[in-house]
C-alpha cells in the first residue's frame, strides 16, 4: 500500500490549499495541490487537518491525518 510509506507533515490553508506530505523511504518531500498525482495516488480533497488519497484507477480513498 504506497499510502503507508506516505507521512502529512503540514497543511497550507488558503483558498487553493496545499499539502506538505513526506515519503521518509526517499527522504523526498512534496508539495501538493486538489487533484496532484503522487505516484498512483491523487489528492481528492485537502482539509483543515487532513487530506484524501484516492488511485488513479478506482474508488479506493485514504485519509492522512
């Protein structure tokens, strides 16, 4: 499950919010907007203290808190 290599480490709220979320195995951290792909995952929505990941391919969504 390539969400479980995935860490949130901050938000940025703002009327396009973006989410700063850490791959520690690569030591890479990312940058990422609604709709931006990470691999096979993309973000389908950003809260206040959360975001959701869905697959490219299917329904399937995670949430990183």
């Amino acid at each position: 499950n390539a969400v479980k290599e995935l860490k949130l480490v901050g938000i940025i709220w703002s009327s396009a919010p973006q989410a700063i979320i850490e791959q520690p195995k690569d030591a890479r951290t990312h940058l990422l907007g609604t709709g931006d792909t990470l691999g096979p995952l993309r973000v389908k929505k950003i809260f206040q203290d959360r975001v959701i990941l869905g697959r490219n391919d299917g329904p399937q969504e995670w949430e990183l808190r």
